[in-house]
C-alpha cells in the first residue's frame, strides 16, 4: 500500500520534479534492501505461480480478502484437469509431461463440519476426508461410481500422485480447536501415505521429513498447497520449512490498466447497444479513484476494484466519498437490478407477482450475513434456503401480498440467482455459499446487529459482535 501511495505522490509534478522523483525512489529501495539484509530476508522475490509450483512441492498461498486466492486455487486445479486429459494448458509447456496429479480442491471449513458431525464417533480424518470428500453429495455419480471414485483417490495417494489444495485455512471459527487439525495438515506434509493392509485403510508413514523445501524433486509425491488470509496469523504452526507465498496487492500501472479497459470494454458495449453515452476519457474511472484516499485503499484489491468500477459505472460517473456509502450502493445496485427489469438482465428479474421489494432483500442479506459472520464461513444451499424461508414468513405475517404456496417460488427463484449470476452474494463451489467479499458480509452484519439490538446499543459491543469471531 505505501508502494502505491508513494507512487501517486512522486507522479505529482507540482511536488517534485523528474528528477527529485527519481532520487527519493531510489533512496527508498536502498532503504528496503538494507531492511532485507538486516533481517536475513535475501531469498525473499517475487514467483509467478508456474513458477512457484515448479520449484516447491508444497507451500502456502497467503493474501488479504479478494486478492484472489480462491480464484488462484481454481486456476491450478482447472488447468490440472485440463493436463490429466491430455489438453493444453496455462500450467505446463506440453500436454505430455509426467508432472500431472489428480487435482482435489478441499474448502477447509467443510472438513471441520464433517468433523463436527461425526463427533463422538469414529475420528474422521482428514486423510480419510480427502478420498471420501470429492464425491460427497455430487449430483454427478451414483453409489457405485463413488465407492470406485474413492477407490482410485487412495491408490493414487500410495502412489504420490494428487495434489490437494486446502482453501481458506482462516475459514475456521476461532472458537474451533485448531491444533488437531495443523497436525493432521503437517503430517500430510511431512510423511508420505502408507496402506495398512490388517485395517484396510491409509495411513501415513513412520518415516518423518521435517525439512521438506529443496530436499528432492518436487514433482514426486503427493503435493500439497494451502491458502489463507494473513490477518490472523493462523498458519503459524505449520511446518517452519513449508514456503510462505503472498500475494501482492494490485500496482498502480495494474489499477489503471484495469480501469482503462473496463471503460473501453463499457462504451464498446454502450455503442453496440445503441446507446447514447458521454464521450469520456479512458483514465476517467482511475483519476477518480486516486482522488480520494479511502476508495484508493480498496481498488488495490481486485475483487473491490471491480465493485467500484461497477458503482461508478451505474451511478453515472460518481464515485461516494467514503468507503461504508459505497458498500451500501454496491448492495443497493444489486438489489435494484433484482427488483427492477433491465432489458440487459431480464433472468434476473423478479417481477411484481413475487411481492418482493427492497426491504426484504435487504433483510435476507443481513440475515445470511450474522449466520455466516457468528456460525460458519460459508454455507450449504439447505441453510440457505431455511434463512430465506425464516425471513419470507417474518414478512408474510406482516403483509398479505403473497400467499405461503408462492414462498417456496420465490426461495428457489432466489437460489437460483444467487447461484448462477453475480452479485454480493453468490457459489463458490459446490453447495457452498458466501459473500464476494468479507467487507461486504461484515457491513451486512453490523447493520444486522444495529438494527435487532436498538441503534442506541454501545459501540464497544457492536465491534465485539462482529469481529469475536474474526480476531
């Protein structure tokens, strides 16, 4: 962040000069050399992601919330499909490399509901999760196929050929033990995967190696890849030897390509619709952000660089001055695109025989967001589903628009919105929900907790509510 502030600041030519400019920035790397070398950091530089999974067999991605890590964890397993099928790739040079694993994406909250589920009875591990998980609840095989799906996943765990991506270690509520479940994260890491032929089951090896980076090829063996966010610090206690990986925040040249191309990309699509629109400047959406400290703050990270681009787009070129208006006018313009028929979205229309209106969309959302914010990150299309219900019925008791026989219409027509189009809320894989962005879920929480607690409850207790589960 003091990257790109510097940057704006040094561009100012009203400040500083070419020159001036260059000296303080080379003064500026001197400075932070010197801290790298003073702190025993010289190996730290910058890794493409092929590069990084060239050279580590395990590590772990870490980055703040947007920055992409879900979206990166999907990008390795999609382009390893792609090379166990022999098609090309953005991961290999060739299709015919002997590097491919049978790639499983493992959202880490799912595991620790299992465990929650089974408790009392037989520990379900996390081994065992990673050969059972793929075919839980799938709508694509029948009982026979996942009893063969789990079968080929533990033949190809002995042989070393899977790789695994753990997603969203931070994803465990704080009021979780996580101490089991670093174990089982380390011996994974540490031990290669053994059959144990008198139990009929996996199990890991005695054979221990605690210093896992450089030690051999990384192409042999299973490999294992964990995201997090770095708020938190909960990676900590995993293997010291596993690299550590963040993801940088967005640059300024990024932000202003990015924003050059969204406008391009948005007057392109005005004149093929014959739309009449103000000509405008490419750097228009850029210069805009760079005004104002707070939204500038947000727009180095892609995910909230996109929503700012859209609010600016709808709101006619104007940005809001201050960062809790512009997440209120993010979720306004996505429940007024519900409510109201646009002829460039007429699926995700909800129209008028629904008796649906803003405040009720408005209270669904706060309600999944005080769920999601005290219970779980994520949650199942059933939970879902009975949040939307609850809130239907609250509102049907206060209104006789429509009647309980349109309540399960309009639950599933909202499912299916949240599932299949963007908006604040949408899928992240299989049967698990959540909002585009923590910010968003917190705003909604918050506005939740005000509102069913009286807005003259104290501060300190609001705060404590919505980040208990966080810090």
């Amino acid at each position: 962040m003091i990257d790109q502030w510097l940057h704006v600041l040094l561009n100012n030519k009203n400040i500083f000069t070419d020159n001036d400019a260059n000296a303080v920035k080379t003064k500026v790397n001197r400075l932070k050399q010197s801290i790298l070398e003073q702190s025993n950091f010289k190996e730290a530089r910058p890794y493409q992601i092929q590069q990084a999974y060239n050279e580590f067999k395990h590590f772990i991605v870490l980055g703040h919330p947007g920055l992409g890590k879900t979206t990166l964890s999907k990008w390795l397993i999609i382009n390893m499909a792609k090379q166990c099928l022999g098609e090309k790739n953005m991961l290999f040079d060739h299709i015919y490399s002997k590097k491919e694993k049978l790639p499983i994406l493992i959202p880490i909250w799912k595991y620790v509901d299992k465990v929650k589920e089974n408790d009392g009875e037989n520990k379900f591990t996390l081994l065992q999760f990673i050969y059972e998980n793929p075919t839980f609840d799938s709508r694509f095989f029948n009982d026979e196929e996942r009893i063969e799906l789990s079968f080929s996943i533990k033949e190809l765990l002995i042989e070393g050929n899977v790789l695994v991506i753990f997603e969203g270690l931070d994803e465990v509520p704080v009021h979780i033990d996580r101490s089991d479940l670093i174990k089982e994260i380390n011996a994974l890491l540490e031990r290669e995967i053994d059959y144990d032929v008198i139990h009929d089951k996996l199990t890991y090896s005695v054979y221990e190696q605690k210093e896992i980076h450089n030690t051999r090829d990384p192409t042999i063996g299973n490999r294992f890849i964990i995201t997090s966010r770095i708020e938190g610090n909960y990676f900590e206690d995993i293997n010291f030897f596993i690299p550590r990986l963040t993801i940088e925040d967005m640059s300024n040249d990024a932000l202003k390509l990015f924003c050059n191309s969204y406008m391009k990309c948005i007057n392109d699509i005005s004149l093929k619709a014959g739309r009449i629109v103000k000509e405008s400047n490419n750097d228009q959406l850029y210069n805009e952000i760079i005004k104002n400290k707070d939204i500038f703050h947000l727009a180095i990270n892609p995910q909230l660089a996109s929503v700012i681009a859209a609010v600016y787009n709808q709101c006619e070129g104007q940005l809001p001055e201050k960062r809790i208006d512009l997440y209120e006018t993010a979720i306004e313009k996505m429940i007024e695109r519900l409510i109201i028929f646009y002829i460039d979205f007429p699926t995700d229309y909800l129209d008028q025989e629904h008796g649906l209106n803003t405040t009720m969309l408005w209270s669904i959302l706060q309600e999944i967001a005080e769920y999601l914010h005290s219970r779980v990150e994520a949650l199942s299309e059933k939970m879902l589903k009975e949040i939307i219900r609850k809130c239907l019925l609250d509102c049907q008791k206060q209104s006789s628009k429509f009647l309980e026989t349109k309540v399960e219409e309009l639950i599933s027509k909202l499912v299916d919105i949240f599932k299949y189009h963007s908006g604040v809320l949408n899928e992240f894989g299989h049967n698990s929900f959540r909002f585009i962005h923590r910010t968003f879920q917190e705003y909604l929480a918050a506005k939740s907790i005000i509102i069913h607690h009286g807005t003259q409850q104290s501060e300190d207790m609001i705060y404590y509510n919505i980040f208990r589960i966080k810090l």
